[in-house]
C-alpha cells in the first residue's frame, strides 16, 4: 500500500508537469552533460569525485544524526562555492576561453573567404621543411601557432621579431649556442612574432616520464589556450604536436603537414587516430 501511495504520488507530479519544466529538466540535462564531458579527462574529474565523496559522508552523517560530523561538513559546504572556484581555476579559465573562443568564430568568419588560405598552406610548407630539418640534425626546438585565443602574456616574455617566417631564420633561432634557442617561437598571423617565450608547465601528473620540459611545455601551453605547439625532441628527434592538452607523436613530413592544413586551414578538429600516434599520459609509449 505504500509503495503505491509513493508510485501514485510521483505520477501525479509528472502529470502537472508543462513543456516548460521539461525544457527546464532538459537543459539543466545539457549543462551536466556537458560538464561531465569537461572534466573527465581533466584533473578536475578526481576532484568532482573527491568532492562527492564529502557528499555522501555529508548525508551518512545526516541518516545517522552525527552532529558534530554534521555541523564541521555543513560550515564546509557554506564556503564551498568559493573553494570550488580556487580548485578550478584553470579549468573554469580554460572553458570560458573556450566559449568565448567558439562564440565569435562565426562571427569572425563572415566575409572571410579563402585569402589567408593561400598564405596559411605556403607557411605550413615552409615551417614543414624547417622542422624536419631540425629534426635531422636532433635540435632541439618548440613552435607555437596562435590562433583565436592571444598569447599576449607570453609573447612578453620573449623578444619581438615580427619577421616572415623562413627555414634559415628558424635553424638560426634555434642554433643551440643562439641566445634565443630555450624559449619558444610563438607564430601570430603567419610571421614569427616573438621567440624566446617561456611556456607554462603542464602539472599534469599522469603524463609519461619519457616527455622532457619542451613537450611538457608545449602541453601546459595548449592546456590554457587553443594554439597548435609543434616539439622537435632534442634526444630523438622526433616531431610531436600539443593540442588541447594531448600531444601526438612520432610525425612525417608529410603526416604533420597534413595534421596543420587540418587545423590552420580546414578549422576542423583533426582526427586523434589518423595521423600521428596520440600519447597515452597514463602510459609509457
């Protein structure tokens, strides 16, 4: 009998339900949806799941009527939206960058036709030759290509150069007895803009030993922006890319090249299994 009263009771409430608590329920739907596909495969998601892990103690202690518990967690939870915000600051940074970033590509591209094309593929050739070159003689080297988000804090870090991007200038710049050759060349509109930037590190602790501070660099950079940073390893010589915190190794020539037309020219988010072998960061290789 009771459990029909409770099944009776919950049907008559989605009955008053109207089209605009189901559109409320849905969005409300969305937003966590879309938050979970955020923080999965960030270190935000072991935060979440320390946090309901507080949760539960939180109604155990309620069940149970822990007073002392009770009132320690509750005073907890009253600040926790300000803890919240500390603890995530670079992933809630990192999202409404995001955001920002997707809410004016649109706008950005009316009226734009295919004028930079030309120019984009003609450096992507150009930069190509260069990195492989690099990659032969095993020197060491990170280039970072800016794109909607600005890397302006960066950039100051660095030496302006505004120079049209050329294979002599970067074996130059990155000649390991040149003053400039530990920083990173950042590339603003198709030309060299600044080298000798200084990247963040990415605190990521499941990245694999085997990655040296270039390619944790390069991470950490794309981690807070949507650049694209292309690694030349010093040890191995071998290429990698860094986009949206994961990095993509082991390029050819003609496989990085590819993988740039994808997201400098194309605009689309390039395949993580086509070309170039993604990292697994919890993993060796």
């Amino acid at each position: 009998m009771w459990f029909l009263d409770k099944v009776s009771h919950y049907l008559s409430f989605f009955t008053m339900m109207g089209v605009r608590d189901v559109i409320d329920i849905l969005a409300l739907a969305i937003v966590m949806f879309c938050v979970f596909l955020f923080v999965k495969e960030r270190r935000a998601g072991k935060l979440v799941l320390g946090i309901a892990f507080f949760v539960v103690i939180l109604v155990i202690c309620n069940i149970f009527k822990l007073n002392a518990m009770n009132f320690v967690l509750s005073n907890f939870f009253e600040v926790g939206i300000v803890l919240l915000v500390i603890i995530f600051q670079p992933e809630i940074r990192s999202a409404l960058e995001k955001m920002g970033d997707n809410s004016v590509k649109g706008i950005r591209r009316i009226g734009e036709g295919n004028k930079n094309s030309t120019q984009t593929l003609s450096v992507i050739d150009t930069l190509s030759d260069a990195v492989f070159d690099l990659a032969k003689t095993k020197t060491g080297a990170i280039i970072v290509f800016e794109r909607n988000t600005k890397l302006g804090d960066l950039i100051l870090t660095g030496t302006i150069i505004n120079a049209q991007i050329s294979t002599f200038l970067l074996r130059n710049i990155f000649f390991n007895k040149a003053p400039l050759h530990d920083g990173a060349v950042v590339i603003r509109d198709n030309r060299i803009y600044a080298a000798g930037c200084l990247l963040p590190l990415s605190v990521n602790p499941d990245i694999i030993k085997d990655l040296g501070t270039r390619h944790r660099a390069a991470i950490g950079v794309s981690e807070n922006s949507d650049c694209i940073a292309i690694v030349v390893s010093e040890e191995t010589g071998i290429v990698s890319i860094a986009h949206e915190g994961h990095i993509y190794r082991n390029f050819t020539r003609a496989t990085m090249k590819k993988k740039l037309e994808e997201y400098l020219v194309q605009n689309t988010k390039a395949s993580k299994n086509k070309r170039g072998a993604k990292v697994n960061l919890h993993k060796d290789i």
